[in-house]
C-alpha cells in the first residue's frame, strides 16, 4: 500500500483528521483515539514519539510534566512563550516546539 492508500483509508475509517492548514495552505494531520483500532502498532509507535518530544521539551525547560502523576498533565513553562530562548533552539526544535503550543493551545495554525 502507498502512502496516499495509507492516508485515504485512515481518514475513511476516522483514524486521522484534519487538524490545521500551515502557512503554504498544506493540511496537518493528527490522529484520533480511534487509531488505536486501526492500526495499534502505528498509535503506539506515535505515541513513543510523542512522549520522546515531550521529554525533550521537558528537559530543555519548555514543557512543565508532574512525572509522579498517572495521567501526567503537560503544559508549556513560560519559557515556552520567550523568543530569545525559542531562537537558541534548532530550525527543526523550533517547528516541533510550534506544534507542541499549537496542539497544548488548541488552536488552529492560521
């Protein structure tokens, strides 16, 4: 199956979903708790990414995490908000720290 054969079924089964539109008009993805279902080994390996990002973020001072908790609450530290600081992070640590703020402030990208 080809990448666009993946994307198709998996919006038609409602494992992901349009979730934005970047500055080039392209659309953002992200997936649903119904991927679980679909393809568990796909919503796994996403969510060990997602965890990785936060810790990284975490580390770096941008995310605040109570660790202790179950369902640890993520938030951004103010630091998040500071661009003297987000500019000390690489192009690619900066886009990822944008759709962090823009999926923790639920808002669309444009």
């Amino acid at each position: 199956m080809e990448n666009n054969d993946i994307m198709n079924y998996l919006i038609e089964q409602g494992g992901i979903e349009v979730s934005a539109v970047d500055e080039n008009g392209e659309f953002l993805y992200s997936f649903t708790p119904k991927l679980k279902e679909i393809l568990p080994e796909l919503y796994e390996a996403h969510m060990q990414q997602v965890n990785t990002e936060i810790s990284h973020f975490w580390e770096l001072g941008f995310l605040n995490v109570n660790w202790f908790e179950d369902n640890p609450k993520v938030t951004l530290a103010p630091k998040a908000f500071k661009n003297e600081e987000i500019l000390k992070l690489s192009e690619e640590e900066q886009f990822r720290l944008k759709e962090m703020k823009r999926v923790l402030l639920n808002k669309p990208l444009i």
